[in-house]
C-alpha cells in the first residue's frame, strides 16, 4: 500500500466581522463537500493503485475541480479594477427644505454604504496608479431602498451623449488587433479618437492633470458629474451638482512616481486603503452639493445638462449635507467589491434625474451590463447588493433564485393573498413632474458648442506646478502616439485651449509650429480663472494619512528613531522602517526593530517623506547599494521633503544629491527634526522641479 500524505489541517468556520456576508459552513472544524459530505481525504485523488490511472469515479476531485473551473465571472468592460470597503454616512442636520431623502433628513441617524473606487481603462489585473480617472461609486443602504451615487474623481466627462460611450471606450482599451498598451491612454486609437472629439478637451485637461494620477484613494475628490434634481416634501425641486471632499486633503503623485510604483507595488492603492481601515485611521469625505434653479441655470453660459462642463464653485458654492466613513474592509474581495452592482437609476425619493443625455444612458446601461456579468437577474440577492429595509414584489423565479417566496399569488391586484402586498402612493417614489415637449430630433443641441472655454479655465485656475504636469502629461501621451497626424491634430486644439501650453507641448515634442489650423464652432471665451479647481491651492499644510520611509541600518540612532515616531504620530502620519536586509535591527541602545520592508523592495516612490539616517559603521555598506542610492536620487527628483543625518552624506553624494540642495533637504540631527516635519507638511517641494525635470 502507499503510504497516504497527510490532509491539511482542518478549516474553522470562518466568521468575519461582518456579520452577514460569510458563506455558511458546517459545524466547526469540517471539510466538507458542497453536499456535505464530510471530506476525508483533500490531497490526492481516487487512483488505482499507487501510480495509476485516476478514477471517473472521483466525485470529491471532481467537484472541485468543476467548482474551480466556473470562479470566474466576467470583468467589468469599464472599472474593472476596483477596491471597495464600508462604512457610513450621517447628515450633518435636517436637509429638508432641499430634498425629502429620508437619510438626509435625520442627523442622528448613520446610514450604512458601501464604496468602490477603480480605475477606468485596465482590466482587472492592472496596476493601481496608471493615468486614469477614478471612479467613485457609494452604496447608501438607506430606509427607503438602495441609493447609488456612481461618480467620478473628475467632474466632467469626455463626451455629452451616452451613444458615444463605446466608441471611446473601444478607443482607451488595448488595440484589438495587438491587445495592448494594457491600462493606458498613451496610444494612437485613444488619441485619434479624441483629437476628433473636441468636446473631450475640458476632460482631457483633467486626465493630463494630477488628478488622474492620485496620491491614496483617500486624498481624492470625487463628483456625481451630472446635474442631478433633488425634490422636497413639497414637491418643489432644485439642481444639484454633487461632490465628495477628502478631509485629508487632494493629493497626487508625481508622473514619473506613479510609473515606478506601478512595478514596485501595483497594488498601491488598495493596499493603501486596506491597511488604512485596518489601522483605524479611518478615511471620511464630506458630502456637498451645488444647489441652483432652473433659473439660475439658465443664466449661466454654459448648459448645465452638458457634463463636459461644471459648475464653477465661484457661481454656486458648496452646500456641505454630511460625512462619509469607511471603516470596515470587506470580508471577501469577490463577494463583496467584485460582486457589487451599482447603478444610477438606483435613486431613492427627494432624487432625480435631469435630461443629461450621459446621464439618460447610463440608466440603461448599468442594469444590462449587470445582467450579464452578474448571470442573472437575481444579483440583488447577493448580500452586498441586498437592500437593508424590507423588500418584497412578485418578481419570481429566473437563474440563481435563492429566496423561497411563500404563497400561492405572484400577481397584483389580487384577492386571494388578504392584499399583502400594495403599492403605497404617499411614500412611494413618484418621478418629478418636469414639463417636456417638442419634436423628436437626433440632433447637438448649440447650447453644448463651446468645447474650449472652460478646457481654458480649468488651465489657467491652475498653479505653476499643476500647469507643468498638464504640459507634461500631454508631451508625454501624445510622445507615445506613432502618427503625426495625430499630434499635430492634438497641437491645433491645445492652441485654441492656451497658447503657452501649446507652445511647451510642441517644444518637448520637438514639433513646434506643426499645429493643425483648427476653427471652434463657436469663439473661445476668456473665462475668470477658478481657485476652487486648483488641487495645490487648497491643499492643507499637512501630513496627515502621509508615510515617512526611514531607510537605515543596523545601529540606528535610538533617540532619532523614537523622536521620528513621536513627531509623526503627532502628525497622524506614520513611520515605515526600510534596510538592506529584513530580518531584526538593533538601535545603538541595543532595542530591537523589525523593520516594514528590505531596501531593494522598497524604493522612496511608495513613501512621501523620507528620512536617510544609516549607523555610521553601516553608511559605508549602504552607500554601496545601488538600490539606496536610487533611494535618494528619486525622492530627489520626486520633489520630496529628506532629511538625512551626518552620516548619510557618503550616499548623497553617490546620488549626486546635495546636502544643502534646497529647503527641503533637511539635517534632521536633534531638534533640526521638527524643522524637517513642518516642510514635510507642503507635501512637495515645487520650487526644486524645474531643476530636476527641464521642461
Ligand atoms: Fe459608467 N459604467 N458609464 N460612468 N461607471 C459602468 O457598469 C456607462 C460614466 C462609473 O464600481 C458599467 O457595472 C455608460 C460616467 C463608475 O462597479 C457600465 C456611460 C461616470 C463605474 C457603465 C458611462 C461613470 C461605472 C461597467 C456613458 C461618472 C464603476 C460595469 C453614458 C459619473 C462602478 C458596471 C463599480 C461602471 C456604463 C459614463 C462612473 C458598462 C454607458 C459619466 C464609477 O454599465
């Protein structure tokens, strides 16, 4: 007989903590079969004898086998990369007068949600910080049903009319004919496409911009991009633009950082959040909105049912409705953020729509795509999509119905059931009575014509730094485009757009006064710049949610280590902990320190402030590591705050980096430390740029 290998350990129950959204298991400790049967063997399968052939009979290795074959469901075809977690939302007080939404209502009152933030463009495997814009979807599970507020971290949007939507999706995606660039938009199809498209330039502005590439999904706005209705009790009804505020602040990467950590950690983002929760440093939005009337709506110069333009808060400012918390992570990747189905038409009383033609078509969309990536029309079972108040309809039946509705009467009206189940005309959600008419017309309206005014204010409401990065981001996308045609057709639009950014696209591209001629269909306006748009100008001095990367060695200075930890924790930021090898380090006091990460795992791109304090007897060792005087080179050139100590200055000068290069390379000997946190505190340090990356 052969000698049988011993079964893995027996799996406990798994509880987590959410309560409701574990599989079932059987009683504690048992494999069992999906019949359950209890499993006796888990490792090897029926064969004949010890080397033969495996047996048909085999219904365990079968069943696993056919259960492991069928894990995969579709991707999403847009945002199919994403990360989720829950939370809750409670109004800061009564918003009656504005809308008659019942979790708007009750200060008291924390309405649960769940949240996915993903990346458009990539499939599900792609990394975190590719340019993008971000998707910002939040689940309310309110009282009256499900609400689903499915946004964007950017307020506007690359075309006005939802037929267009695969054509430009068709055009970000990988080329059919080769499939890639993966995650991408640097790429001719992308390029053609939009360069043909001009109500794409305000979106395209904002993609180039910092904003696509995000420092943390916590430090990142998000907008509802349409002009949405809200209704109050007295059936009177007003506009809304909705926005979603980090209180940590809007932060972004540096372009050349985001490329890097895309190898160094793809999955900075999620991990960025998971770890976030799981530390308790829960992360919160504040929840506004832009109220205006028709009226007022009519006045401005733009069309507010365009979602190519915003609102300028200038015009109508935020009016803050309450706080989002995320402080739970989920229990289960699939279950939960890949099975959550969120959709527009998912609204509750108190909200509408508007005749956003985008708008109109995403809430057809959503529910159809569902369909088929979800399998059937039952995935408002699945515990994530489940409302948390009662429901109940005589929908029935149909693929993976795991409800046993009881009853002989699946009809309304009927006599038979005692009238269980009504309509209810006073709560129910009855559609805002909007006045209509007109012929039917596949026409653009003219009131959506002026593709390039607020492209324009979005340039010029920006910063020196942030209008650097826009010229970059474009140099460097449409670098990556083959034809010429192409770029010359982009050159023409940004002329119209801002003469400056123009001219240094095609300076770096080496094409200056190659630009089409290209005539706007109505004339460019000069809009009043806009600071609210601007990311930098309203920035909090902070450092806040940030991580501090200590790259050292053996030896380190004890006090200096428990002074960095100290002042951080102040600072609500944290402190990682980077050698040469992994294993324990002892201070020069003889304490011993596991370190987070060893160096060539970890370069200064994942941390956004980093301080170089070696032992001396180790500098030399670590000066002689390529990876740490990569270290140094890019957190340099990355704009961050470094402090250093004495004897770092070997390494400093490998990465040709100066010891007294700027303010922002710091000595953090003594009480030099807290000079080094309060710079730290800017975040970048803008003024080094040009310097280091000649535009
Ligand atoms: Fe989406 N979008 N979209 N979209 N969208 C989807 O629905 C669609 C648009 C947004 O975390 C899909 O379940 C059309 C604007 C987010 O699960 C799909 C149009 C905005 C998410 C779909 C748009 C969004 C999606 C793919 C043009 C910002 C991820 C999978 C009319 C306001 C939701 C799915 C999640 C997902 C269609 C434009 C946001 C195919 C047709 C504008 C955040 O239904």
């Amino acid at each position: 007989m052969a000698k049988k290998s011993s079964s893995a350990p027996p799996v406990g129950s798994h509880t987590g903590n959410g309560g409701e959204l574990h599989q079932t298991n059987t009683g504690p400790g048992r494999l069992t079969t999906n019949q359950g049967l209890p499993v006796a063997d888990d490792q090897n399968t029926l064969t004949v004898g010890p080397r033969g052939p495996q047996l048909l009979e085999d219904f365990i290795l079968r069943e696993k086998i056919t259960h492991f074959d069928h894990e995969r469901i579709p991707e999403r075809v847009v945002h199919a990369r994403g990360y989720a977690a829950h939370g809750y939302f409670q109004a800061y007080e009564s918003h009656t007068e504005l809308t008659k939404a019942g979790f708007l209502q009750d200060p008291s009152v924390k309405t649960p949600v769940f949240c996915r933030f993903s990346t458009v463009a990539g499939s599900a495997g792609s990394h975190d910080t590719a340019r993008d814009v971000r998707g910002f979807s939040v689940k309310f599970y309110t009282d009256e049903g499900n609400y689903d507020l499915v946004g964007n971290n950017i307020p506007v949007f690359f075309i006005h009319d939802a037929i267009k939507f695969p054509d430009l999706i068709h055009a970000v995606k990988p080329e059919p004919d080769r499939g890639f660039p993966q995650a991408q938009s640097a790429h001719d199809t992308f390029w053609d496409y939009v360069s043909l498209s001009p109500e794409s330039m305000h979106m395209l502005m904002w993609i180039m911009s910092d904003r696509a590439i995000p420092r943390s999904f916590r430090m990142m706005e998000g907008f509802g991009v349409h002009t949405f209705r809200m209704v109050n009790a007295k059936g009177e009804s007003k506009f809304v633009k909705f926005h979603w505020r980090p209180m940590l602040g809007t932060f972004s990467l540096i372009w050349d950082e985001a490329v890097k950590i895309g190898g160094a950690d793809p999955d900075f983002h999620r991990r960025d959040l998971f770890n976030s929760i799981a530390m308790k440093s829960f992360p919160e939005w504040e929840l506004s909105v832009q109220v205006f009337t028709e009226d007022q709506a009519n006045g401005f110069d733009f069309d507010v049912l365009d979602p190519t333009k915003l609102v300028p808060e200038e015009i109508v400012p935020l009016t803050p409705l309450g706080k989002m918390v995320l402080d739970r992570n989920v229990d289960n990747f699939f279950a939960e953020t890949e099975q959550v189905a969120f959709c527009p038409s998912h609204v509750v009383p108190g909200i509408d729509f508007s005749n956003d033609p985008l708008l109109q078509g995403r809430l057809f969309s959503y529910l159809d795509t569902q369909l088929s990536r979800l399998g059937s029309p039952n995935f408002h079972q699945i515990p994530v999509n489940k409302p948390k108040c009662p429901f109940a309809n005589f929908q029935r039946d149909g693929h993976m119905q795991t409800e046993v509705p009881t009853g002989r009467v699946a009809n309304e009206p009927n006599s038979l059931d005692n009238g269980v189940l009504r309509e209810d005309p006073a709560h129910g959600f009855t559609t805002y009575p909007a006045q209509e008419s007109g012929q039917k017309l596949r026409i653009r309206t003219e009131s959506f014509a002026d593709h390039y005014t607020q492209a324009r204010l979005f340039y010029v409401s920006m910063t020196e730094p942030e209008k650097r990065h826009i010229a970059g981001g474009f140099a460097f996308e449409l670098g990556k485009c083959v034809e010429p045609k192409i770029r010359t057709r982009m050159l023409g639009h940004l002329n119209l757009i801002d003469q400056d950014l123009a001219n240094k696209v095609a300076e770096s591209l080496g094409m200056t006064g190659k630009a089409d001629s290209i005539e706007p269909v109505v004339k460019v306006r000069e809009p009043n710049p806009s600071p609210a748009l601007s990311q930098y100008t309203k920035a909090p001095n902070s450092l806040a949610g940030k991580k501090i990367g200590l790259l050292t060695t053996d030896g380190v200075d004890a006090k200096l280590y428990k002074a960095l930890m100290k002042s951080a924790k102040a600072e609500k930021a944290i402190v990682e902990v980077i050698t040469p090898t992994i294993g324990k380090i002892q201070t020069d006091k003889g304490d011993e320190i596991t370190p987070d990460h060893f160096l060539s795992g970890a370069p200064s791109c994942l941390f956004d402030v980093v301080v170089i304090a070696p032992s001396s007897e180790n500098a030399g060792m670590l000066s002689s590591q390529s990876a740490a005087v990569d270290f140094v080179r890019d957190a340099f050139g990355h704009l961050k705050i470094i402090g250093y100590i004495q004897s770092a200055t070997t390494l400093f000068d490998k990465a040709s980096v100066a010891t007294d290069a700027d303010e922002g390379v710091i000595d953090v000997t003594g009480a030099k430390l807290s000079q080094m946190i309060d710079v730290a505190k800017r975040h970048r340090i803008w003024d080094r740029e040009p310097n280091v990356r000649a535009f």
